[in-house]
C-alpha cells in the first residue's frame, strides 16, 4: 500500500491511497474521539487532479460542520495496573540519583497529576526514613493526593489491590 501524506496546511488530514485497485485521496478529521472519513476515487472523479480538488473542497465542508459540533469535555482516565510498575503502587517509583560531589542518594519518588496537562512530584529519602517507612511514606502520600483529585473510592481501590498483593501500606 502507497500511502502520501504531505503536511501543507491546505493538505492536513488529506492523504493519498494506491493500493491493490483502491487509488484516491482520502479526508479524515477527528472530534471527540469520533472519526469522520471519506474516500475521493481516482476513477470517479475522471483523474487524480479532480478527486484531489474534491477532496480538499469536502475538507473545507467537514471542518466547518465539525467546529458547530459542541467539544465534550473528555473524562479524566484512571489507571490502576501497568507491567512496568516495579513498586505495586502506580505513581511511585524507586529513584537512585548521584550528586555533584559524588554522594548517591536513594528515595522513592511520587507523581500525580492535580489536573489534566499538569504534573506533580516529590520523593521521601531511603536514606533519611529507611527503605520502609520511605516506601510506606510515598503510597500514603499517593493515595492521600489520588483521594484530593479523584475520591475515596479511587484510593480504596488502589489501597486493595496492593493489599491483595501483599503490599502493606
């Protein structure tokens, strides 16, 4: 399959399509996770030319039928399992860094997210708490933050799912 896409912007969201007998240039615009798309066939617009114009012409239309429709107000997503989490706790992670002077300082660092586009951290030290109490520092720090942002029953889920892994928090 050829498939061209070109990043003018009197081209965006147009590309070209050869492939097996399909030859055309094909629209596509997106709006609140929907996909709008439309094929402009070579053979029925008597040439590429043509079914390009036809194309960019149909463009023009969607994208000003789509700016009508009202924008929904995405969801925040909640994750709760990932196989890269090494911790069990999602947002907390085991961070080794080594200072100007050489000395290597161990903690656990916490991430969250207050609001969508924005991201927080801070970190307890596996030097100053001990590996426990640092670990059991940053979950409850999590859970405490997950709490403020998305509820009790979100960090009752979280909190359960580690005690079902044997993670004491």
């Amino acid at each position: 399959m050829f498939n061209v896409t070109t990043t003018t912007p009197d081209m965006k969201g147009i590309s070209r399509i050869d492939s097996g007998s399909t030859h055309g240039w094909f629209v596509r615009a997106y709006k609140n996770g929907k996909t709008y798309s439309k094929l402009f066939s070579d053979g029925k617009w008597k040439g590429s030319d043509e079914a390009l114009n036809a194309a960019r012409q149909y463009r023009g239309v969607l994208l000003d039928r789509l700016v009508k429709v009202p924008t929904k107000v995405r969801g925040r997503r909640i994750v709760f399992r990932d196989s890269r989490n090494t911790t069990g706790m999602l947002g907390v992670s085991r961070s080794t860094k080594r200072t100007p002077t050489g000395v290597i300082s161990e903690s656990y660092a916490v991430t969250w997210r207050p609001e969508p586009g924005v991201q927080k951290c801070t970190s307890f030290s596996i030097n100053k708490y001990g590996q426990d109490k640092a670990f059991k520092l940053a979950v409850a720090f999590r859970l405490k933050k997950l709490r403020e942002i998305h509820g009790q029953s979100v960090a009752r889920k979280l909190r359960d799912m580690m005690t079902e892994k044997g993670i004491a928090v």
